[in-house]
C-alpha cells in the first residue's frame, strides 16, 4: 500500500478522503452544530502534513445519510468552521460535490488552503460507485489520499472508484490502522489474547473463528457468552442468546479441541439481574447457571480476576467488545475490570468497536491503550482477513504511476 512518503505534492491539488462523519445536534435556532469533533482533529495530523507540503487540499467526506439528496440539516458547513477553527488555514466549503463551479475553485486554490466539497451523499451515485461521480471527483485534483478507515470496507465512488482514477495513496491515519491490524494478525508477539464481548454475535462470529486459527487464548465476553455457556448445556435464563448463535458457538468449541487452534475461555460466574435497567434487581451468580427469570448481563469477579491474568500475560491483546451492560452501572464491572487489565498489559493492546471505544473513554482510559482503531466494521472485517476495497484500491500502481 502506497502512503503519502511515496507522493510529490508540493503545488498539487490533493483530494483527501476523510472520515468528516461527526455526530450533529441543533443549537437553539435549530441550526446543525457538532456534538464531538474528534474525528475532526484525528484528521488534522495527515491535513497538515499535506499543507506543510505544499499541497492544495481539497477534502471529501460523507455525514450521516441523506441518501443521495441534497439536506441543508446534512451540510459540511459546521465541519468547515470547525476545521478553520482548528488550522487557522484558508478554508472554503465548495457550493456542492462536483461540477464546474467547484472545479474552478479547485484551480484557485493555494498551497496550504483548503476546500471542502460538500456531503459525497448528497450524490446518489457515491455509494453505488457510479464511475460518472468517479470520474467528476478525479477532476478535481492531481493527487488521491485516502483517510477514511472507517468507510475502507465500502466501495464507493469517493473510496474506491477515484482511487484508480489518479496517482493515489494511504493517509496517515489509514495507514496507521492497516499497519496495526495486519501486524497483530501476521506478525503478533505471542501469547496472542483476543477478547471478544458486546451484543452482535452473528458480526463477530468470523472474527472469532479467524482468532481461533492465529491466537493461544480467545476469551468471550458480554452476550456473546451464552451461546457458548448454552452449548454447553447451561441453563441460560432470559440472557441474549438464540439457536442460531448456538451453533456458531458449537463448532468454535469443537474447533477448540485441537491443539492447533486457541483455547476457549468462558465465564465461571456472572452479574445477573431481572431485566436491562439501572434499577434493575441484581446479583452476583456463584456459576453460570443462570435461573428463569433472570438475564446474565455482566461477567462475574472470578471470570473477571481470570480474564485480567491471561491479559497481563499477553504479549498482544486486541479487544473487541463490552464485558457486560456497562452502560448500567451495576453491569459495569466486569469491562471496568478488563479495561483497567487491558490499561496495565505490557504486551501491544489494540481496541476496536464503537462500544468497546465508548467504554474504555467512560473510564477515563482510552489514552492508555497503544491503538484504539476507528473502524467499526472496517476494522472487524479486516480482522475477519477480508480484503477492504478501499485498501485494495490503494494498492494498484494508480493511473499516472510513480509520481
Ligand atoms: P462494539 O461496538 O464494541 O463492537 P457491540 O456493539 O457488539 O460492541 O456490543 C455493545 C453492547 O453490548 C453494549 O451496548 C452492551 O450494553 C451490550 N451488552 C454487553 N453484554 C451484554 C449482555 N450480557 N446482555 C445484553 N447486552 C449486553
Ligand atoms: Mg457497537
């Protein structure tokens, strides 16, 4: 994969693919404001690489879904005052996507200004990959960058199409996230320790198979548990679980049996409580067998004092998903006590999920992991080994070559 070290940018217009996809509230006209601008500031390192370079930037991103329509509620307005905010750079939000009026303000552009298209979803054909949207995109610049980790798994026009179109190479960001996730799959110091929690069992399935194959130790968490603690013949109570999920969770075990592949490790006690609320009546569960009436929604102390040895000697962690109901905080436990683990691990510790995101900033340690990927279900099908398409397309030599 080609990054922006292999580029001569200086004087070029640059097109960068950055993930802009912000969370929005209304102030008290009712106008769009940013409610978190982290991605914003996660972009600035390969922005202002760029600008040191001399580059003419142009920046393409997607915000929320208007499904092809224009929606002002949509615009990338507050993301360009945000982003003049954060550079002190010149920067103009363009009138649309495409077309001629923002081509000619592409060809203004100095080195180190910027340009802001407005939302690629505002263009039907951006997430069909429409090569006409491709090609009007390619119009606007020398140079393609992609930074967009989270939308790698998508082939739209902005991250797949373009990218054959023009000379064009990972940002830093995008880098950095295929540079760690491949490392701890091809390369891990060992033991590998993979933890896998949250709610969507059917989505992690693959990855905990391709864990199975590469690590010493799986360790399941959250509602992912019950599948494999009911395929094991324990009573389950009310916990999330279905038959489905059961047999994913049957040939895991299976799998576990040869001495090739990890082993399985499996709650031995867990927080119950009689239904998913802060109120909730609540119990520590000596076991796990989990009584009628009751739902498991947390992992126990002994599961969580067990979990917390095989991650401290861990050489490599990567962690995706909650132990429990840790928004709750009587179900909190058990990821506070992984998370604090995974905070004090000398080994490489790699975070990935939303949620598993969102825990680790509720305890105030999300600085304290080595890499907390942004991906989502980029990052879980890169795991998986499945080839991103937005990656894919960095890696063909680009129309012009070497430039
Ligand atoms: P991530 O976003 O990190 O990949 P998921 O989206 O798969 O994680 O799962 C996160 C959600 O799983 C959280 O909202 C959490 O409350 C929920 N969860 C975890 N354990 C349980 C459980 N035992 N029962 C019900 N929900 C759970
Ligand atoms: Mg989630």
């Amino acid at each position: 994969m080609r990054s922006i070290d292999d580029l001569d940018v200086h004087g070029k217009r640059v097109l960068v693919r950055v993930d802009f996809n912000v969370p929005l509230t209304e102030d008290a006209d009712g106008r769009p404001v940013l409610a978190d601008d982290t991605r914003i500031t996660a972009a600035l390192v390969t922005i202002e690489e760029l600008r040191a370079r001399g580059a003419r930037l142009v920046l393409v991103s997607h915000l929320g879904r208007p499904e092809g329509r224009f929606d002002p509620k949509l615009s990338m307005a507050p993301v360009a005052q945000r982003l003049r905010e954060l550079t002190g750079a010149e920067v103009a939000l363009a009138p649309g996507v495409v077309g001629a009026e923002v081509r000619a303000l592409t060809e203004e552009l100095r080195e180190g200004e910027i340009l802001v298209l407005e939302n690629v979803r505002f263009e039907a054909g951006e997430t069909s990959n429409d090569p006409e949207l491709a090609h009007a995109l390619a119009e606007l610049a020398d140079i393609y960058v992609n930074d967009a980790f989270g939308v790698a798994h998508r082939a739209h026009a902005s991250t797949e199409g373009v990218a054959h179109l023009l000379p064009s190479a990972a940002g830093r960001l995008l880098e950095g996230e295929v540079r760690t996730l491949s490392g701890i799959l091809e390369s891990p110091a060992h033991p590998l320790v993979a933890i896998v929690g949250g709610a969507k069992v059917a989505d992690k399935i693959a990855v905990i198979d391709r864990f199975m194959e590469l690590a010493e130790v799986v360790i399941i968490g959250g509602a992912m548990c019950f599948p494999f603690l009911c395929a094991q013949g324990h009573a389950v109570g009310e916990s999330l679980c279905c038959e489905e999920d059961t047999e994913h969770a049957r040939r895991v075990l299976a799998q576990a049996a040869n001495p090739h592949h990890a082993s399985i490790e499996l709650p031995v006690d867990l927080v119950i409580g009689d239904r998913l609320s802060e109120d909730a009546e609540h119990r520590v569960l000596d076991g796990v067998e989990v009584p009628q009436g009751w739902m498991g929604l947390d992992i126990g102390p002994a599961t969580a004092q067990r979990y917390g040895r095989e991650i401290a000697r861990a050489g490599t962690v990567f962690w995706n998903g909650p132990m429990g109901a840790f928004e709750l905080e009587p179900f909190a436990a058990g990821t506070r006590a992984v998370a604090e683990a995974v905070a004090q691990a000398k080994g490489l510790t790699v975070v990935g999920g939303g949620d598993s995101a969102a825990a680790l900033a509720r305890f105030g340690l999300e600085d304290t992991v080595d890499h907390l990927s942004t991906g989502g279900g980029a990052t879980l099908e890169l795991v998986e080994g499945r080839t991103l398409p937005g990656v894919q397309a960095l890696e063909g030599a680009g129309v012009a070559g070497g430039v």
